[in-house]
C-alpha cells in the first residue's frame, strides 16, 4: 500500500514538474514572438535596415558601447570622451523591440558597459508598458548570460511635448524597478533635469521638434556620464 502511495506521490511530482515547465516555456515563447513584433516595426523603417547593416562591416571589439534611438545617434560620443574606447549604436526611430532583434552585434563587440536610452518610440507606437519592460527584461537577461561581468546603464526616457509625460514617468519608473531586480543594472534618471515647475518639458534644452537635444540638452546628459564612465 505504502509502495503505490509512493508511486503515486512520484508521479503527480513529476507531472507538476511538467506543466510548470511547459507553461514557463509556452510563456517565455509569447514573449519572445511579442518582441519580434515588436521589432518589425522599425525593420519597416530603412534608415534603420541601413544604419544596421553599417555596424556589421567590422567585427572589433570596444569598452564601451552607446545604443539607443535618434538622440544617441545624433551626437559625436567620441568627441566628449576621448579617452573612452567606444561605438555609437544609436539608430534613428529604434525601440526596445529592435534593440533586442540587434542585440548580438552589440554583445559581439565584448564591451564592459553598454548605456542605453531607448523608449520614447515606443510610448509614441503606443507599445504597452507590459510589453516594453518585457523587451527590456529580455535584453538585460541576454547580457547577463553572454557579458556577466558587463555593466548595464539604462538612463530615463526624456520628456517630449508630443508625448503623454504620466506615459513616460510610468514607463521610467517601472524601469527603475527593473533595475533594482537585477544586479547588472543601474537606472541613470535625468528626467527631472529635463523639466520644469509645471511638470512640462524645458523646451531650453531641447530643439524645435521637441524631441531631440540641442546643446544645452547634451550637456546635462554628458556631465551625468562623465560622474559614472
């Protein structure tokens, strides 16, 4: 009697053991076709495609390497920090979802600490909150498990007139939370910097799009790196 109990004990053990990994498995899949969604968006885009396949012509290696949308790609890195070994993989319209689907040339270059500032595309696609941080979470654990030693600088999503501010703030500080999860992550938060009494984004700091930096926008971003590189 004590026999068959144990089987049985066995058996409802190993069929728990089952269903939970499949349905951990069938769960990271749903993430996993979300992101690629996600990351058809900006494949659409050429200046994307185009800039993309530029950063595969060498296969260097670096210390450092910058990856965002437009507002990193529109800045010489090198000419702030020239002591710094670096690669500017900002590219113009990304989100979260098409830095995951270019991860591994970033990871190829074995950098020691890779900066982002990615989101604002996505609030402005209208990607869910759930969704970008899950892109986000995918991108942290594809570091962790390829660059352990790595450090992993995700600064603030900045504010934009044309974009919801409450949006923003809710994204950036279910990052800040990501971060605190994760031992390889620091969240860099400049967006106070970036605003005024109101709540409304300095238009100073900004060009007349509303969007991208001007100088005096760069420069807050710049001395806060330089206080961290």
């Amino acid at each position: 009697m004590k026999r068959k109990k144990s089987i049985c004990l066995v058996l409802a053990a190993s069929l728990f053991i089952n269903i939970f990994c499949g349905l951990y498995f069938f769960l990271k899949f749903v993430g996993e076709f979300s992101s690629v969604k996600n990351a058809e968006i900006v494949l659409d885009n050429p200046k994307y495609v185009a800039r993309l396949s530029t950063f595969q012509l060498n296969n260097e290696s670096t210390q450092v390497v910058f990856v965002g949308d437009s507002i990193t790609a529109y800045i010489d890195w090198h000419e702030f920090f020239p002591e710094e070994e670096l690669l500017n993989r900002g590219i113009e319209g990304d989100t979260w979802g098409g830095v995951l689907h270019r991860l591994d040339e970033v990871i190829s270059r074995n950098p020691s600490t890779i900066i982002f500032m990615v989101g604002i595309n996505d609030i402005a696609q209208k990607i869910q909150p759930a969704e970008i941080l899950r892109n986000i979470d995918i991108v942290c654990e594809r570091i962790k498990e390829n660059l352990p030693e790595a450090r992993v600088l995700i600064f603030s999503i900045l504010p934009s007139p044309n974009i919801s501010i409450d949006k923003v703030k809710e994204v950036n500080e279910r990052i800040e939370q990501l971060s605190k999860e994760r031992k390889n992550v620091e969240y860099c938060d400049i967006f106070p910097e970036f605003i005024l009494e109101d709540g409304s984004p300095n238009m100073e700091l900004f060009s007349e799009d509303g969007i991208h930096l001007n100088g005096n926008g760069y420069r807050i971003w710049i001395d806060r790196l330089k206080t961290i590189l």
